[in-house]
C-alpha cells in the first residue's frame, strides 16, 4: 500500500526538520517529504492521511521492554507486547533477555525473532544476556548472538556484580561494537528492600532500598567503562547522584549513555503513602524523592540523559494483588510513556517537543546503530502520528498486563496513527493489523 501523509507538522531531530509537509510513502519507503503538488493526482491508488492539526515523527523507539516470552506468556506475549507497543506509538522495541529461560544463545534469540516475525505487528530487536542463565559467573555466546541478530546485551532485572565479568563483558562486546546495559543494583544492599529508604519508608514500616545501592554501581562501571574503553548504558537512571556520576563521566569523554523512565520523572516514593500501598507503585529502581526528579529532569534536560525508556514489566493481577512486600516490581509503560511524555514534560516545558521526540527516536538510535529513527528518505516508513490535543483518562490497555500507576490518570497527546514499514497497525485509535 502507498501512504499520502497530509499537512501533518514533521518533527524529525534527525534531519533537524520541524515545519508542515507532506509525506509520501511507496512501497514501505519513505520517498518524499516537503510540499506535494496535486498529491492525490500523483498517486491516484494511495491511501491519503489528513495529518492537519497533528504532528508526523519518526516511529517511536522502545529500548527497555520485557515481553514476558518465552517463560511468562499468562502476563504478556510477543503477540500482545507488540499490540501494546503499536498502540503507544512504538514501531521499534527492544526484547529484554530475563526470560524463562534467560535469551542468552542463538537458539533464544532465534526464537524471538521468528516470534515476532509471525505473530508481532512492530519490530523486535533482541538484547541478548551477558552472563549464561543471568548468573553472573560466565559471559554468554556474545558473539553468535550477534550473528544472530541482538543490538545489545545486559543481565537487566540483575546487575552482574562480578566486577571481573562486568570488566570481560565490557572488552569483549568491543569486538562487536555492542554496547552493554547496565542494570545498577548492589543486590548486597536492596536484599529483602520494598521502597525508597528514607521518610516515608519509616513512616510506612517498610524495608528502605539505599540511593547507594544504584550509585555504588554506576560509579563502578563508569571506572570499568574508563578502563576497557567499552560502551555503557545505564538503565532507568534514578538518583540524583547517579545523574551526576553520568554528567561528570560524559565530561571526561567516558562512552557513557543513560535512560530514565516516565514513571521515575513523575511519581515520588510519597505516592506509596498517598495511595495506600499501592503496590502498582512497587518498581526497581523504587520511586525516589522530589529532589532526585528534579535532578533526572535536569538531566534529561542538559543531555545528560539520552533516551526516556518505558522499562514495560508486565505482572497478573493477583501477583500485585499482595501485600507490599511479597508484591512483584515493575509496570506497564508501553501505553502510557507518550503521553505522560507530552503532559510532564513538553506541556510543562522541561523539553521542547523536537527534544522529547529525540529522545523518542533519533537518540536510541544512534547509541544502538539501528536502521531507524528518521524520516530519511529511502528509509523504512515507521511513522507515527501524534495528537497533542487528544486527552483521554486511562483505563483500557493493548499488553495482557493491567499493573499500572496511571490508571484513572487524565493525559493529554497520544499517538492516533501507526505505521510500520508504510504498514498501518493502529489508525484511529485502534490496532487493525490483526
């Protein structure tokens, strides 16, 4: 099918374009974009898109998802991940390796490929794991992953606390040009942790998890990053100090790149107590203070955080339906990271629209060298078609998984249309790639 996308305003950070354009895509390429004369005389057969009033942005790109498959298909599939992310607005995800088992041979990686090939409606890009089984004791098949088809490796969900492995792994990918996620976890210190230790931990009666635990281990791989010359990525960054740690190593011309979630730029560890232990507000790294928001959203800011991830972890019911302290971490985010995007940072101005769709896009691109993340002519057409305007309550999901802090929230700006190599899987709203 050839797509005509009419006077949509086009924010590629990419390209550095941002005015309203036309865009014109023939057979999955894009081939066009600026002013088309007489479009709909040019392309008699193709199905026109009236963007007015919306914005056209490169397909969004998720590196942070955990679609639960192969192990924990009951709390989300490739199928249903893939739906979930669509109906964000993502054309790209990355796959999380702490699977049952762990992706961490070919015949994983396999797996998830081929997955995805029949049943998903985005592209799937594997991570692949560092260590065999996520033990932290001996690198995995780093190499024949790559062959295979992953754009990363990471443990994540664990942090690899053999400093000596973390080292090999950091000179080994080199020779692969891979660069490695870091899970920043002293699990010496979050053992048996529920929350954020502080104030409202106290207050609560619950086990604190120390700023120190994220932060001992940043600054440790920040040391290795330095000595092995490797590539590091810290994921959901969440310490103020952490930020600094990034900040001061990207000075000192460290090859250092770092994520931050929406739920850590809008939550503090004081909802756990508002909401009355909530346990859709148990995460890892936990909800921190005011102050360490402030500090992520400068650092989101100045550049010192590269890319907003949605960390999706998806949970049943009845495993959050627990108490606190038994109650699993993690929630769904591939619905809800755009628009808490566009109503907590670009209608609050901490970014620009252009910086927050970079961060969407162009910037997980670059550190992971994808073939995507541009309206470049000649490149895949994985669009998506924003309405700032559009505010909903959210209540329904895509992802098999209903753990989410945002529930009954009011957001403002939501994809309405995606499109996937000039394939539309969500238009008007709804996923029709079934």
């Amino acid at each position: 099918m050839n797509l005509l996308i009419l006077n949509g305003l086009v924010v590629d950070p990419a390209n550095r374009i941002c005015k309203k354009a036309d865009i014109l895509v023939e057979n999955g390429k894009i081939v066009k974009i600026g002013k088309i004369q007489n479009a709909k005389c040019q392309m008699p057969n193709a199905k026109v898109i009236d963007a007015k009033n919306k914005i056209v942005t490169p397909g969004l790109i998720d590196i942070h998802t955990h679609l639960r498959e192969p192990g924990h298909s009951d709390e989300e599939t490739i199928a249903s991940g893939t739906r979930a992310a669509a109906s964000g607005g993502f054309t790209t995800i990355f796959a999380m390796p702490n699977t049952h088992p762990p992706i961490d041979s070919v015949t994983g990686v396999k797996f998830v490929l081929m997955t995805a090939m029949h049943e998903g409606i985005v592209n799937v890009l594997p991570v692949g794991a560092i260590t065999k089984g996520q033990k932290g004791e001996e690198l995995a098949e780093i190499g024949k992953m790559k062959n295979a088809g992953i754009v990363a490796i990471s443990d994540d969900g664990k942090p690899v606390m053999n400093a000596n492995i973390m080292r090999k792994a950091l000179e080994y990918s080199k020779m692969f040009d891979l660069p490695v996620i870091s899970h920043c976890e002293d699990t010496n210190l979050t053992k048996d942790g529920e929350m954020n230790e502080g104030y409202i931990s106290t207050v609560l009666g619950l086990k604190g998890i120390p700023r120190q635990a994220e932060e001992i281990i940043v600054a440790r791989d920040i040391a290795l990053c330095e000595l092995t010359d490797g590539r590091l990525h810290i994921a959901h960054i969440s310490t103020a100090k952490s930020v600094e740690l990034v900040r001061d190593a990207k000075k000192r011309g460290v090859k250092i790149t770092a994520e931050v979630t929406p739920h850590h730029l809008s939550l503090t560890d004081k909802e756990i107590k508002n909401r009355n232990y909530d346990t859709n507000l148990k995460v890892n790294p936990p909800l921190r203070t005011e102050d360490d928001v402030k500090a992520l959203l400068h650092g989101l800011a100045d550049d010192t955080i590269d890319c907003i991830a949605s960390d999706h972890a998806p949970h049943l019911a009845e495993e959050k339906q627990q108490e606190f302290k038994i109650a699993p971490s993690g929630i769904i985010g591939l619905e809800t990271t755009l628009p808490l995007v566009i109503t907590k940072l670009v209608h609050k101005k901490v970014l620009t629209l252009s910086q927050a769709i970079e961060k969407l896009t162009f910037n997980p691109a670059k550190i992971f060298n994808l073939n995507c993340g541009s309206l470049s002519i000649g490149s895949a057409a994985d669009i998506t078609i924003i309405d700032l305007n559009k505010t909903k309550t959210i209540d329904k999901f895509e992802s098999k998984s209903k753990n989410s802090p945002f529930i009954g929230m009011k957001l403002i700006g939501f994809a309405i249309t995606t499109i996937v190599g000039g394939k539309i899987v969500k238009e008007n709203g709804k996923i029709i790639s079934d």
